[in-house]
C-alpha cells in the first residue's frame, strides 16, 4: 500500500504553491512596466512625428512678393495645405483610374467583332465551329450571342424591273408632245425618204420600254408610229396594225421609209437601205441603225392619205 505522506511534506507542497504565486507576480509586473514602457515610447514618437509634420508645413510656406505704389516691397507668406500639396498626385490617380474604367468598359465591344474577327483569321463567329475548327488551339468557347436587327422588310427586285420603273417615270412626266398632238398638227408636210430618215435619226439613243409611245421610251411599233406621226400619218401602235394599213412591195423595190416586217410580225421597223434599218430592239436596248439580222421579213409601204 502507498505510504500516507507525512506533515512535513504537506508544509512543502504549500511553500511551493506560495513561492510560484509570488513568481508569476512578479512576472506580470514585469510585463506591466514593458507595457507601460512601449506605449511612452509610441507616444513619444507621435509627439515628435507632429513636431517634424509641423515644422514640415512651415518650411514648404510660399512667399508672395508685393510692390507698393511707394516702391516698398511687401513679402507676405502663406502656407499650402495639406490638400494643395498632394493636388498633383490625386490628378494622377484619378487618371489612372479613369484610363483603367474606359479600357474595362471598351474592351467587351471588341468581342466577335466580324472586323475583329477577319484580322484574327476567324471565317466563322459561329462557337460550334470554331471549337471544332483544326486550327483552333486550346480556345474554349461557351457561347456566342448573334443578334439580328430587322431595319424593314423589302423584296428583292431585279436590275430590268427598277429600269423599266425608271423609264415609266420618265414617260410619265415627259412633256414630248404626244402623237395625237403631231397628228392634229405635223411639222412635216412631204413624206419623202430623206424627210422620213432625218427624223427617224432625231431619235437614236431613246431606251426601250414596251408600250412606249414618245420620245421618254419607245417599243418598236411605237417607235414608227411616231416617226410618221411627225407627217400627219396616222399608224396604230401595233405591228400587226401597221402591217395591215400598209401595202406590200417586193424587196428589190424597197427604198428607205419603207416599213421593214418580220414575218411573224413579232417586229418591225424603218427601212434605211444598203441591209439596215432603224427599229427599237428590245428590252435594255435603244433607237439605233442596225443591220436586218433575219431573211424572214417583208416590206410594207406607207402613203400618206390626202
């Protein structure tokens, strides 16, 4: 069995207690005097920082010079504050800081950019291919939204439909007088081929347009009824009409002003001799003398009724 300690081992363990209380007794008061020690110190330094900063201010005081009436020079000091010494460096800050929001806010704008995109040899902004592109290295693209901007609907029309709208406007507000008007009163008297040539001539270069009937435009029936029209002959604005209305002659007895009849009396024109004719072809075309390109023709004479 343990031995029960004695009375003089118990009068031990309470000097050892005793001894250690007092220990850390002195030990705090340590502490406590280092404490008190360093905040003096900090102190200290507080107090001198002032005086430096103060005595920092006194000697950056500007000095402004002032010249009397007298000629007395007047020197009187002021003192910059703290807020107009650092005015220069808070510029550059604020600058700095500027520069860095405008490069934020730009830079998302460049984004797929198709101008962009051509001067990085991208051919597609679409994400899929170019993630599967083979030129593509270590690109990841999550996703790319394309936004389509309706401005209007339109449809699409050809080059010969706006011509040929051109041309009915031109016709439209055209003040040429009109055949009903050369009929009522001719400047022409004599239908003689010389007559009827210079006139057909007056005319070359007028665009083609069916149904045109003046000198805005002309079809090719239209084109010779107005010739004659400068005559006082009345033709129709057909060339079924006009073939009809004249007299068939064999083509060794043609001369010029002679009408010049296809067959199929898809065509006509005015005979001008030597193979040519003067007629308005066909659609983008104009009033011009061009050779017969066809055998398949007849030719009819006009004579003037008086």
């Amino acid at each position: 069995m343990a031995k029960k300690p004695s009375g003089r081992r118990r009068a031990d363990v309470e000097v050892n207690i005793l001894e250690q209380f007092e220990l850390r007794s002195r030990r705090s008061m340590r502490e406590a005097e280092r404490s008190r020690s360093s905040r003096s110190v900090r102190r200290a330094e507080r107090n001198a920082a002032r005086v430096a900063e103060k005595a920092m201010a006194q000697a950056q005081k500007v000095l402004e010079t002032e010249v009397t009436v007298e000629g007395e020079t007047i020197v009187r000091q002021f003192a910059q504050s703290k807020h107009q010494r650092l005015r220069p460096y808070k510029s550059s800050i604020t600058m700095v800081i500027a520069l860095g929001l405008f490069t934020t806010t730009a830079l998302p704008s460049y984004a797929f950019s198709p101008d962009v995109a051509a001067m990085s040899r991208f051919t597609t902004t679409d994400a899929v291919a170019v993630a599967e592109s083979a030129d593509t290295q270590n690109l990841t693209v999550a996703a790319v939204n394309l936004e389509k901007y309706t401005r209007a609907t339109y449809k699409s029309v050809s080059a010969a439909t706006i011509l040929r709208q051109q041309l009915l406007t031109s016709v439209m507000f055209d003040h040429s007088p009109k055949v009903d008007a050369l009929l009522a009163n001719p400047p022409y008297s004599k239908l003689d081929p010389v007559t009827i040539m210079n006139v057909a001539a007056k005319y070359e270069g007028v665009p083609y347009i069916f149904g045109g009937d003046s000198p805005a435009a002309f079809d090719c029936s239209g084109f010779v009824a107005y010739v004659f029209a400068n005559f006082g002959v009345p033709l129709p604005h057909s060339v079924h009409g006009q073939n009809m209305l004249g007299r068939q002659i064999k083509p060794e007895d043609a001369r010029p002003g002679d009408l010049v009849v296809f067959n199929d009396l898809s065509h006509d024109g005015i005979y001008a001799g030597n193979g040519n004719f003067w007629h308005a072809p066909r659609p983008g075309d104009h009033v011009k003398l061009a050779p017969i390109f066809t055998a398949n023709i007849h030719f009819v004479r006009v004579v003037k009724q008086n």
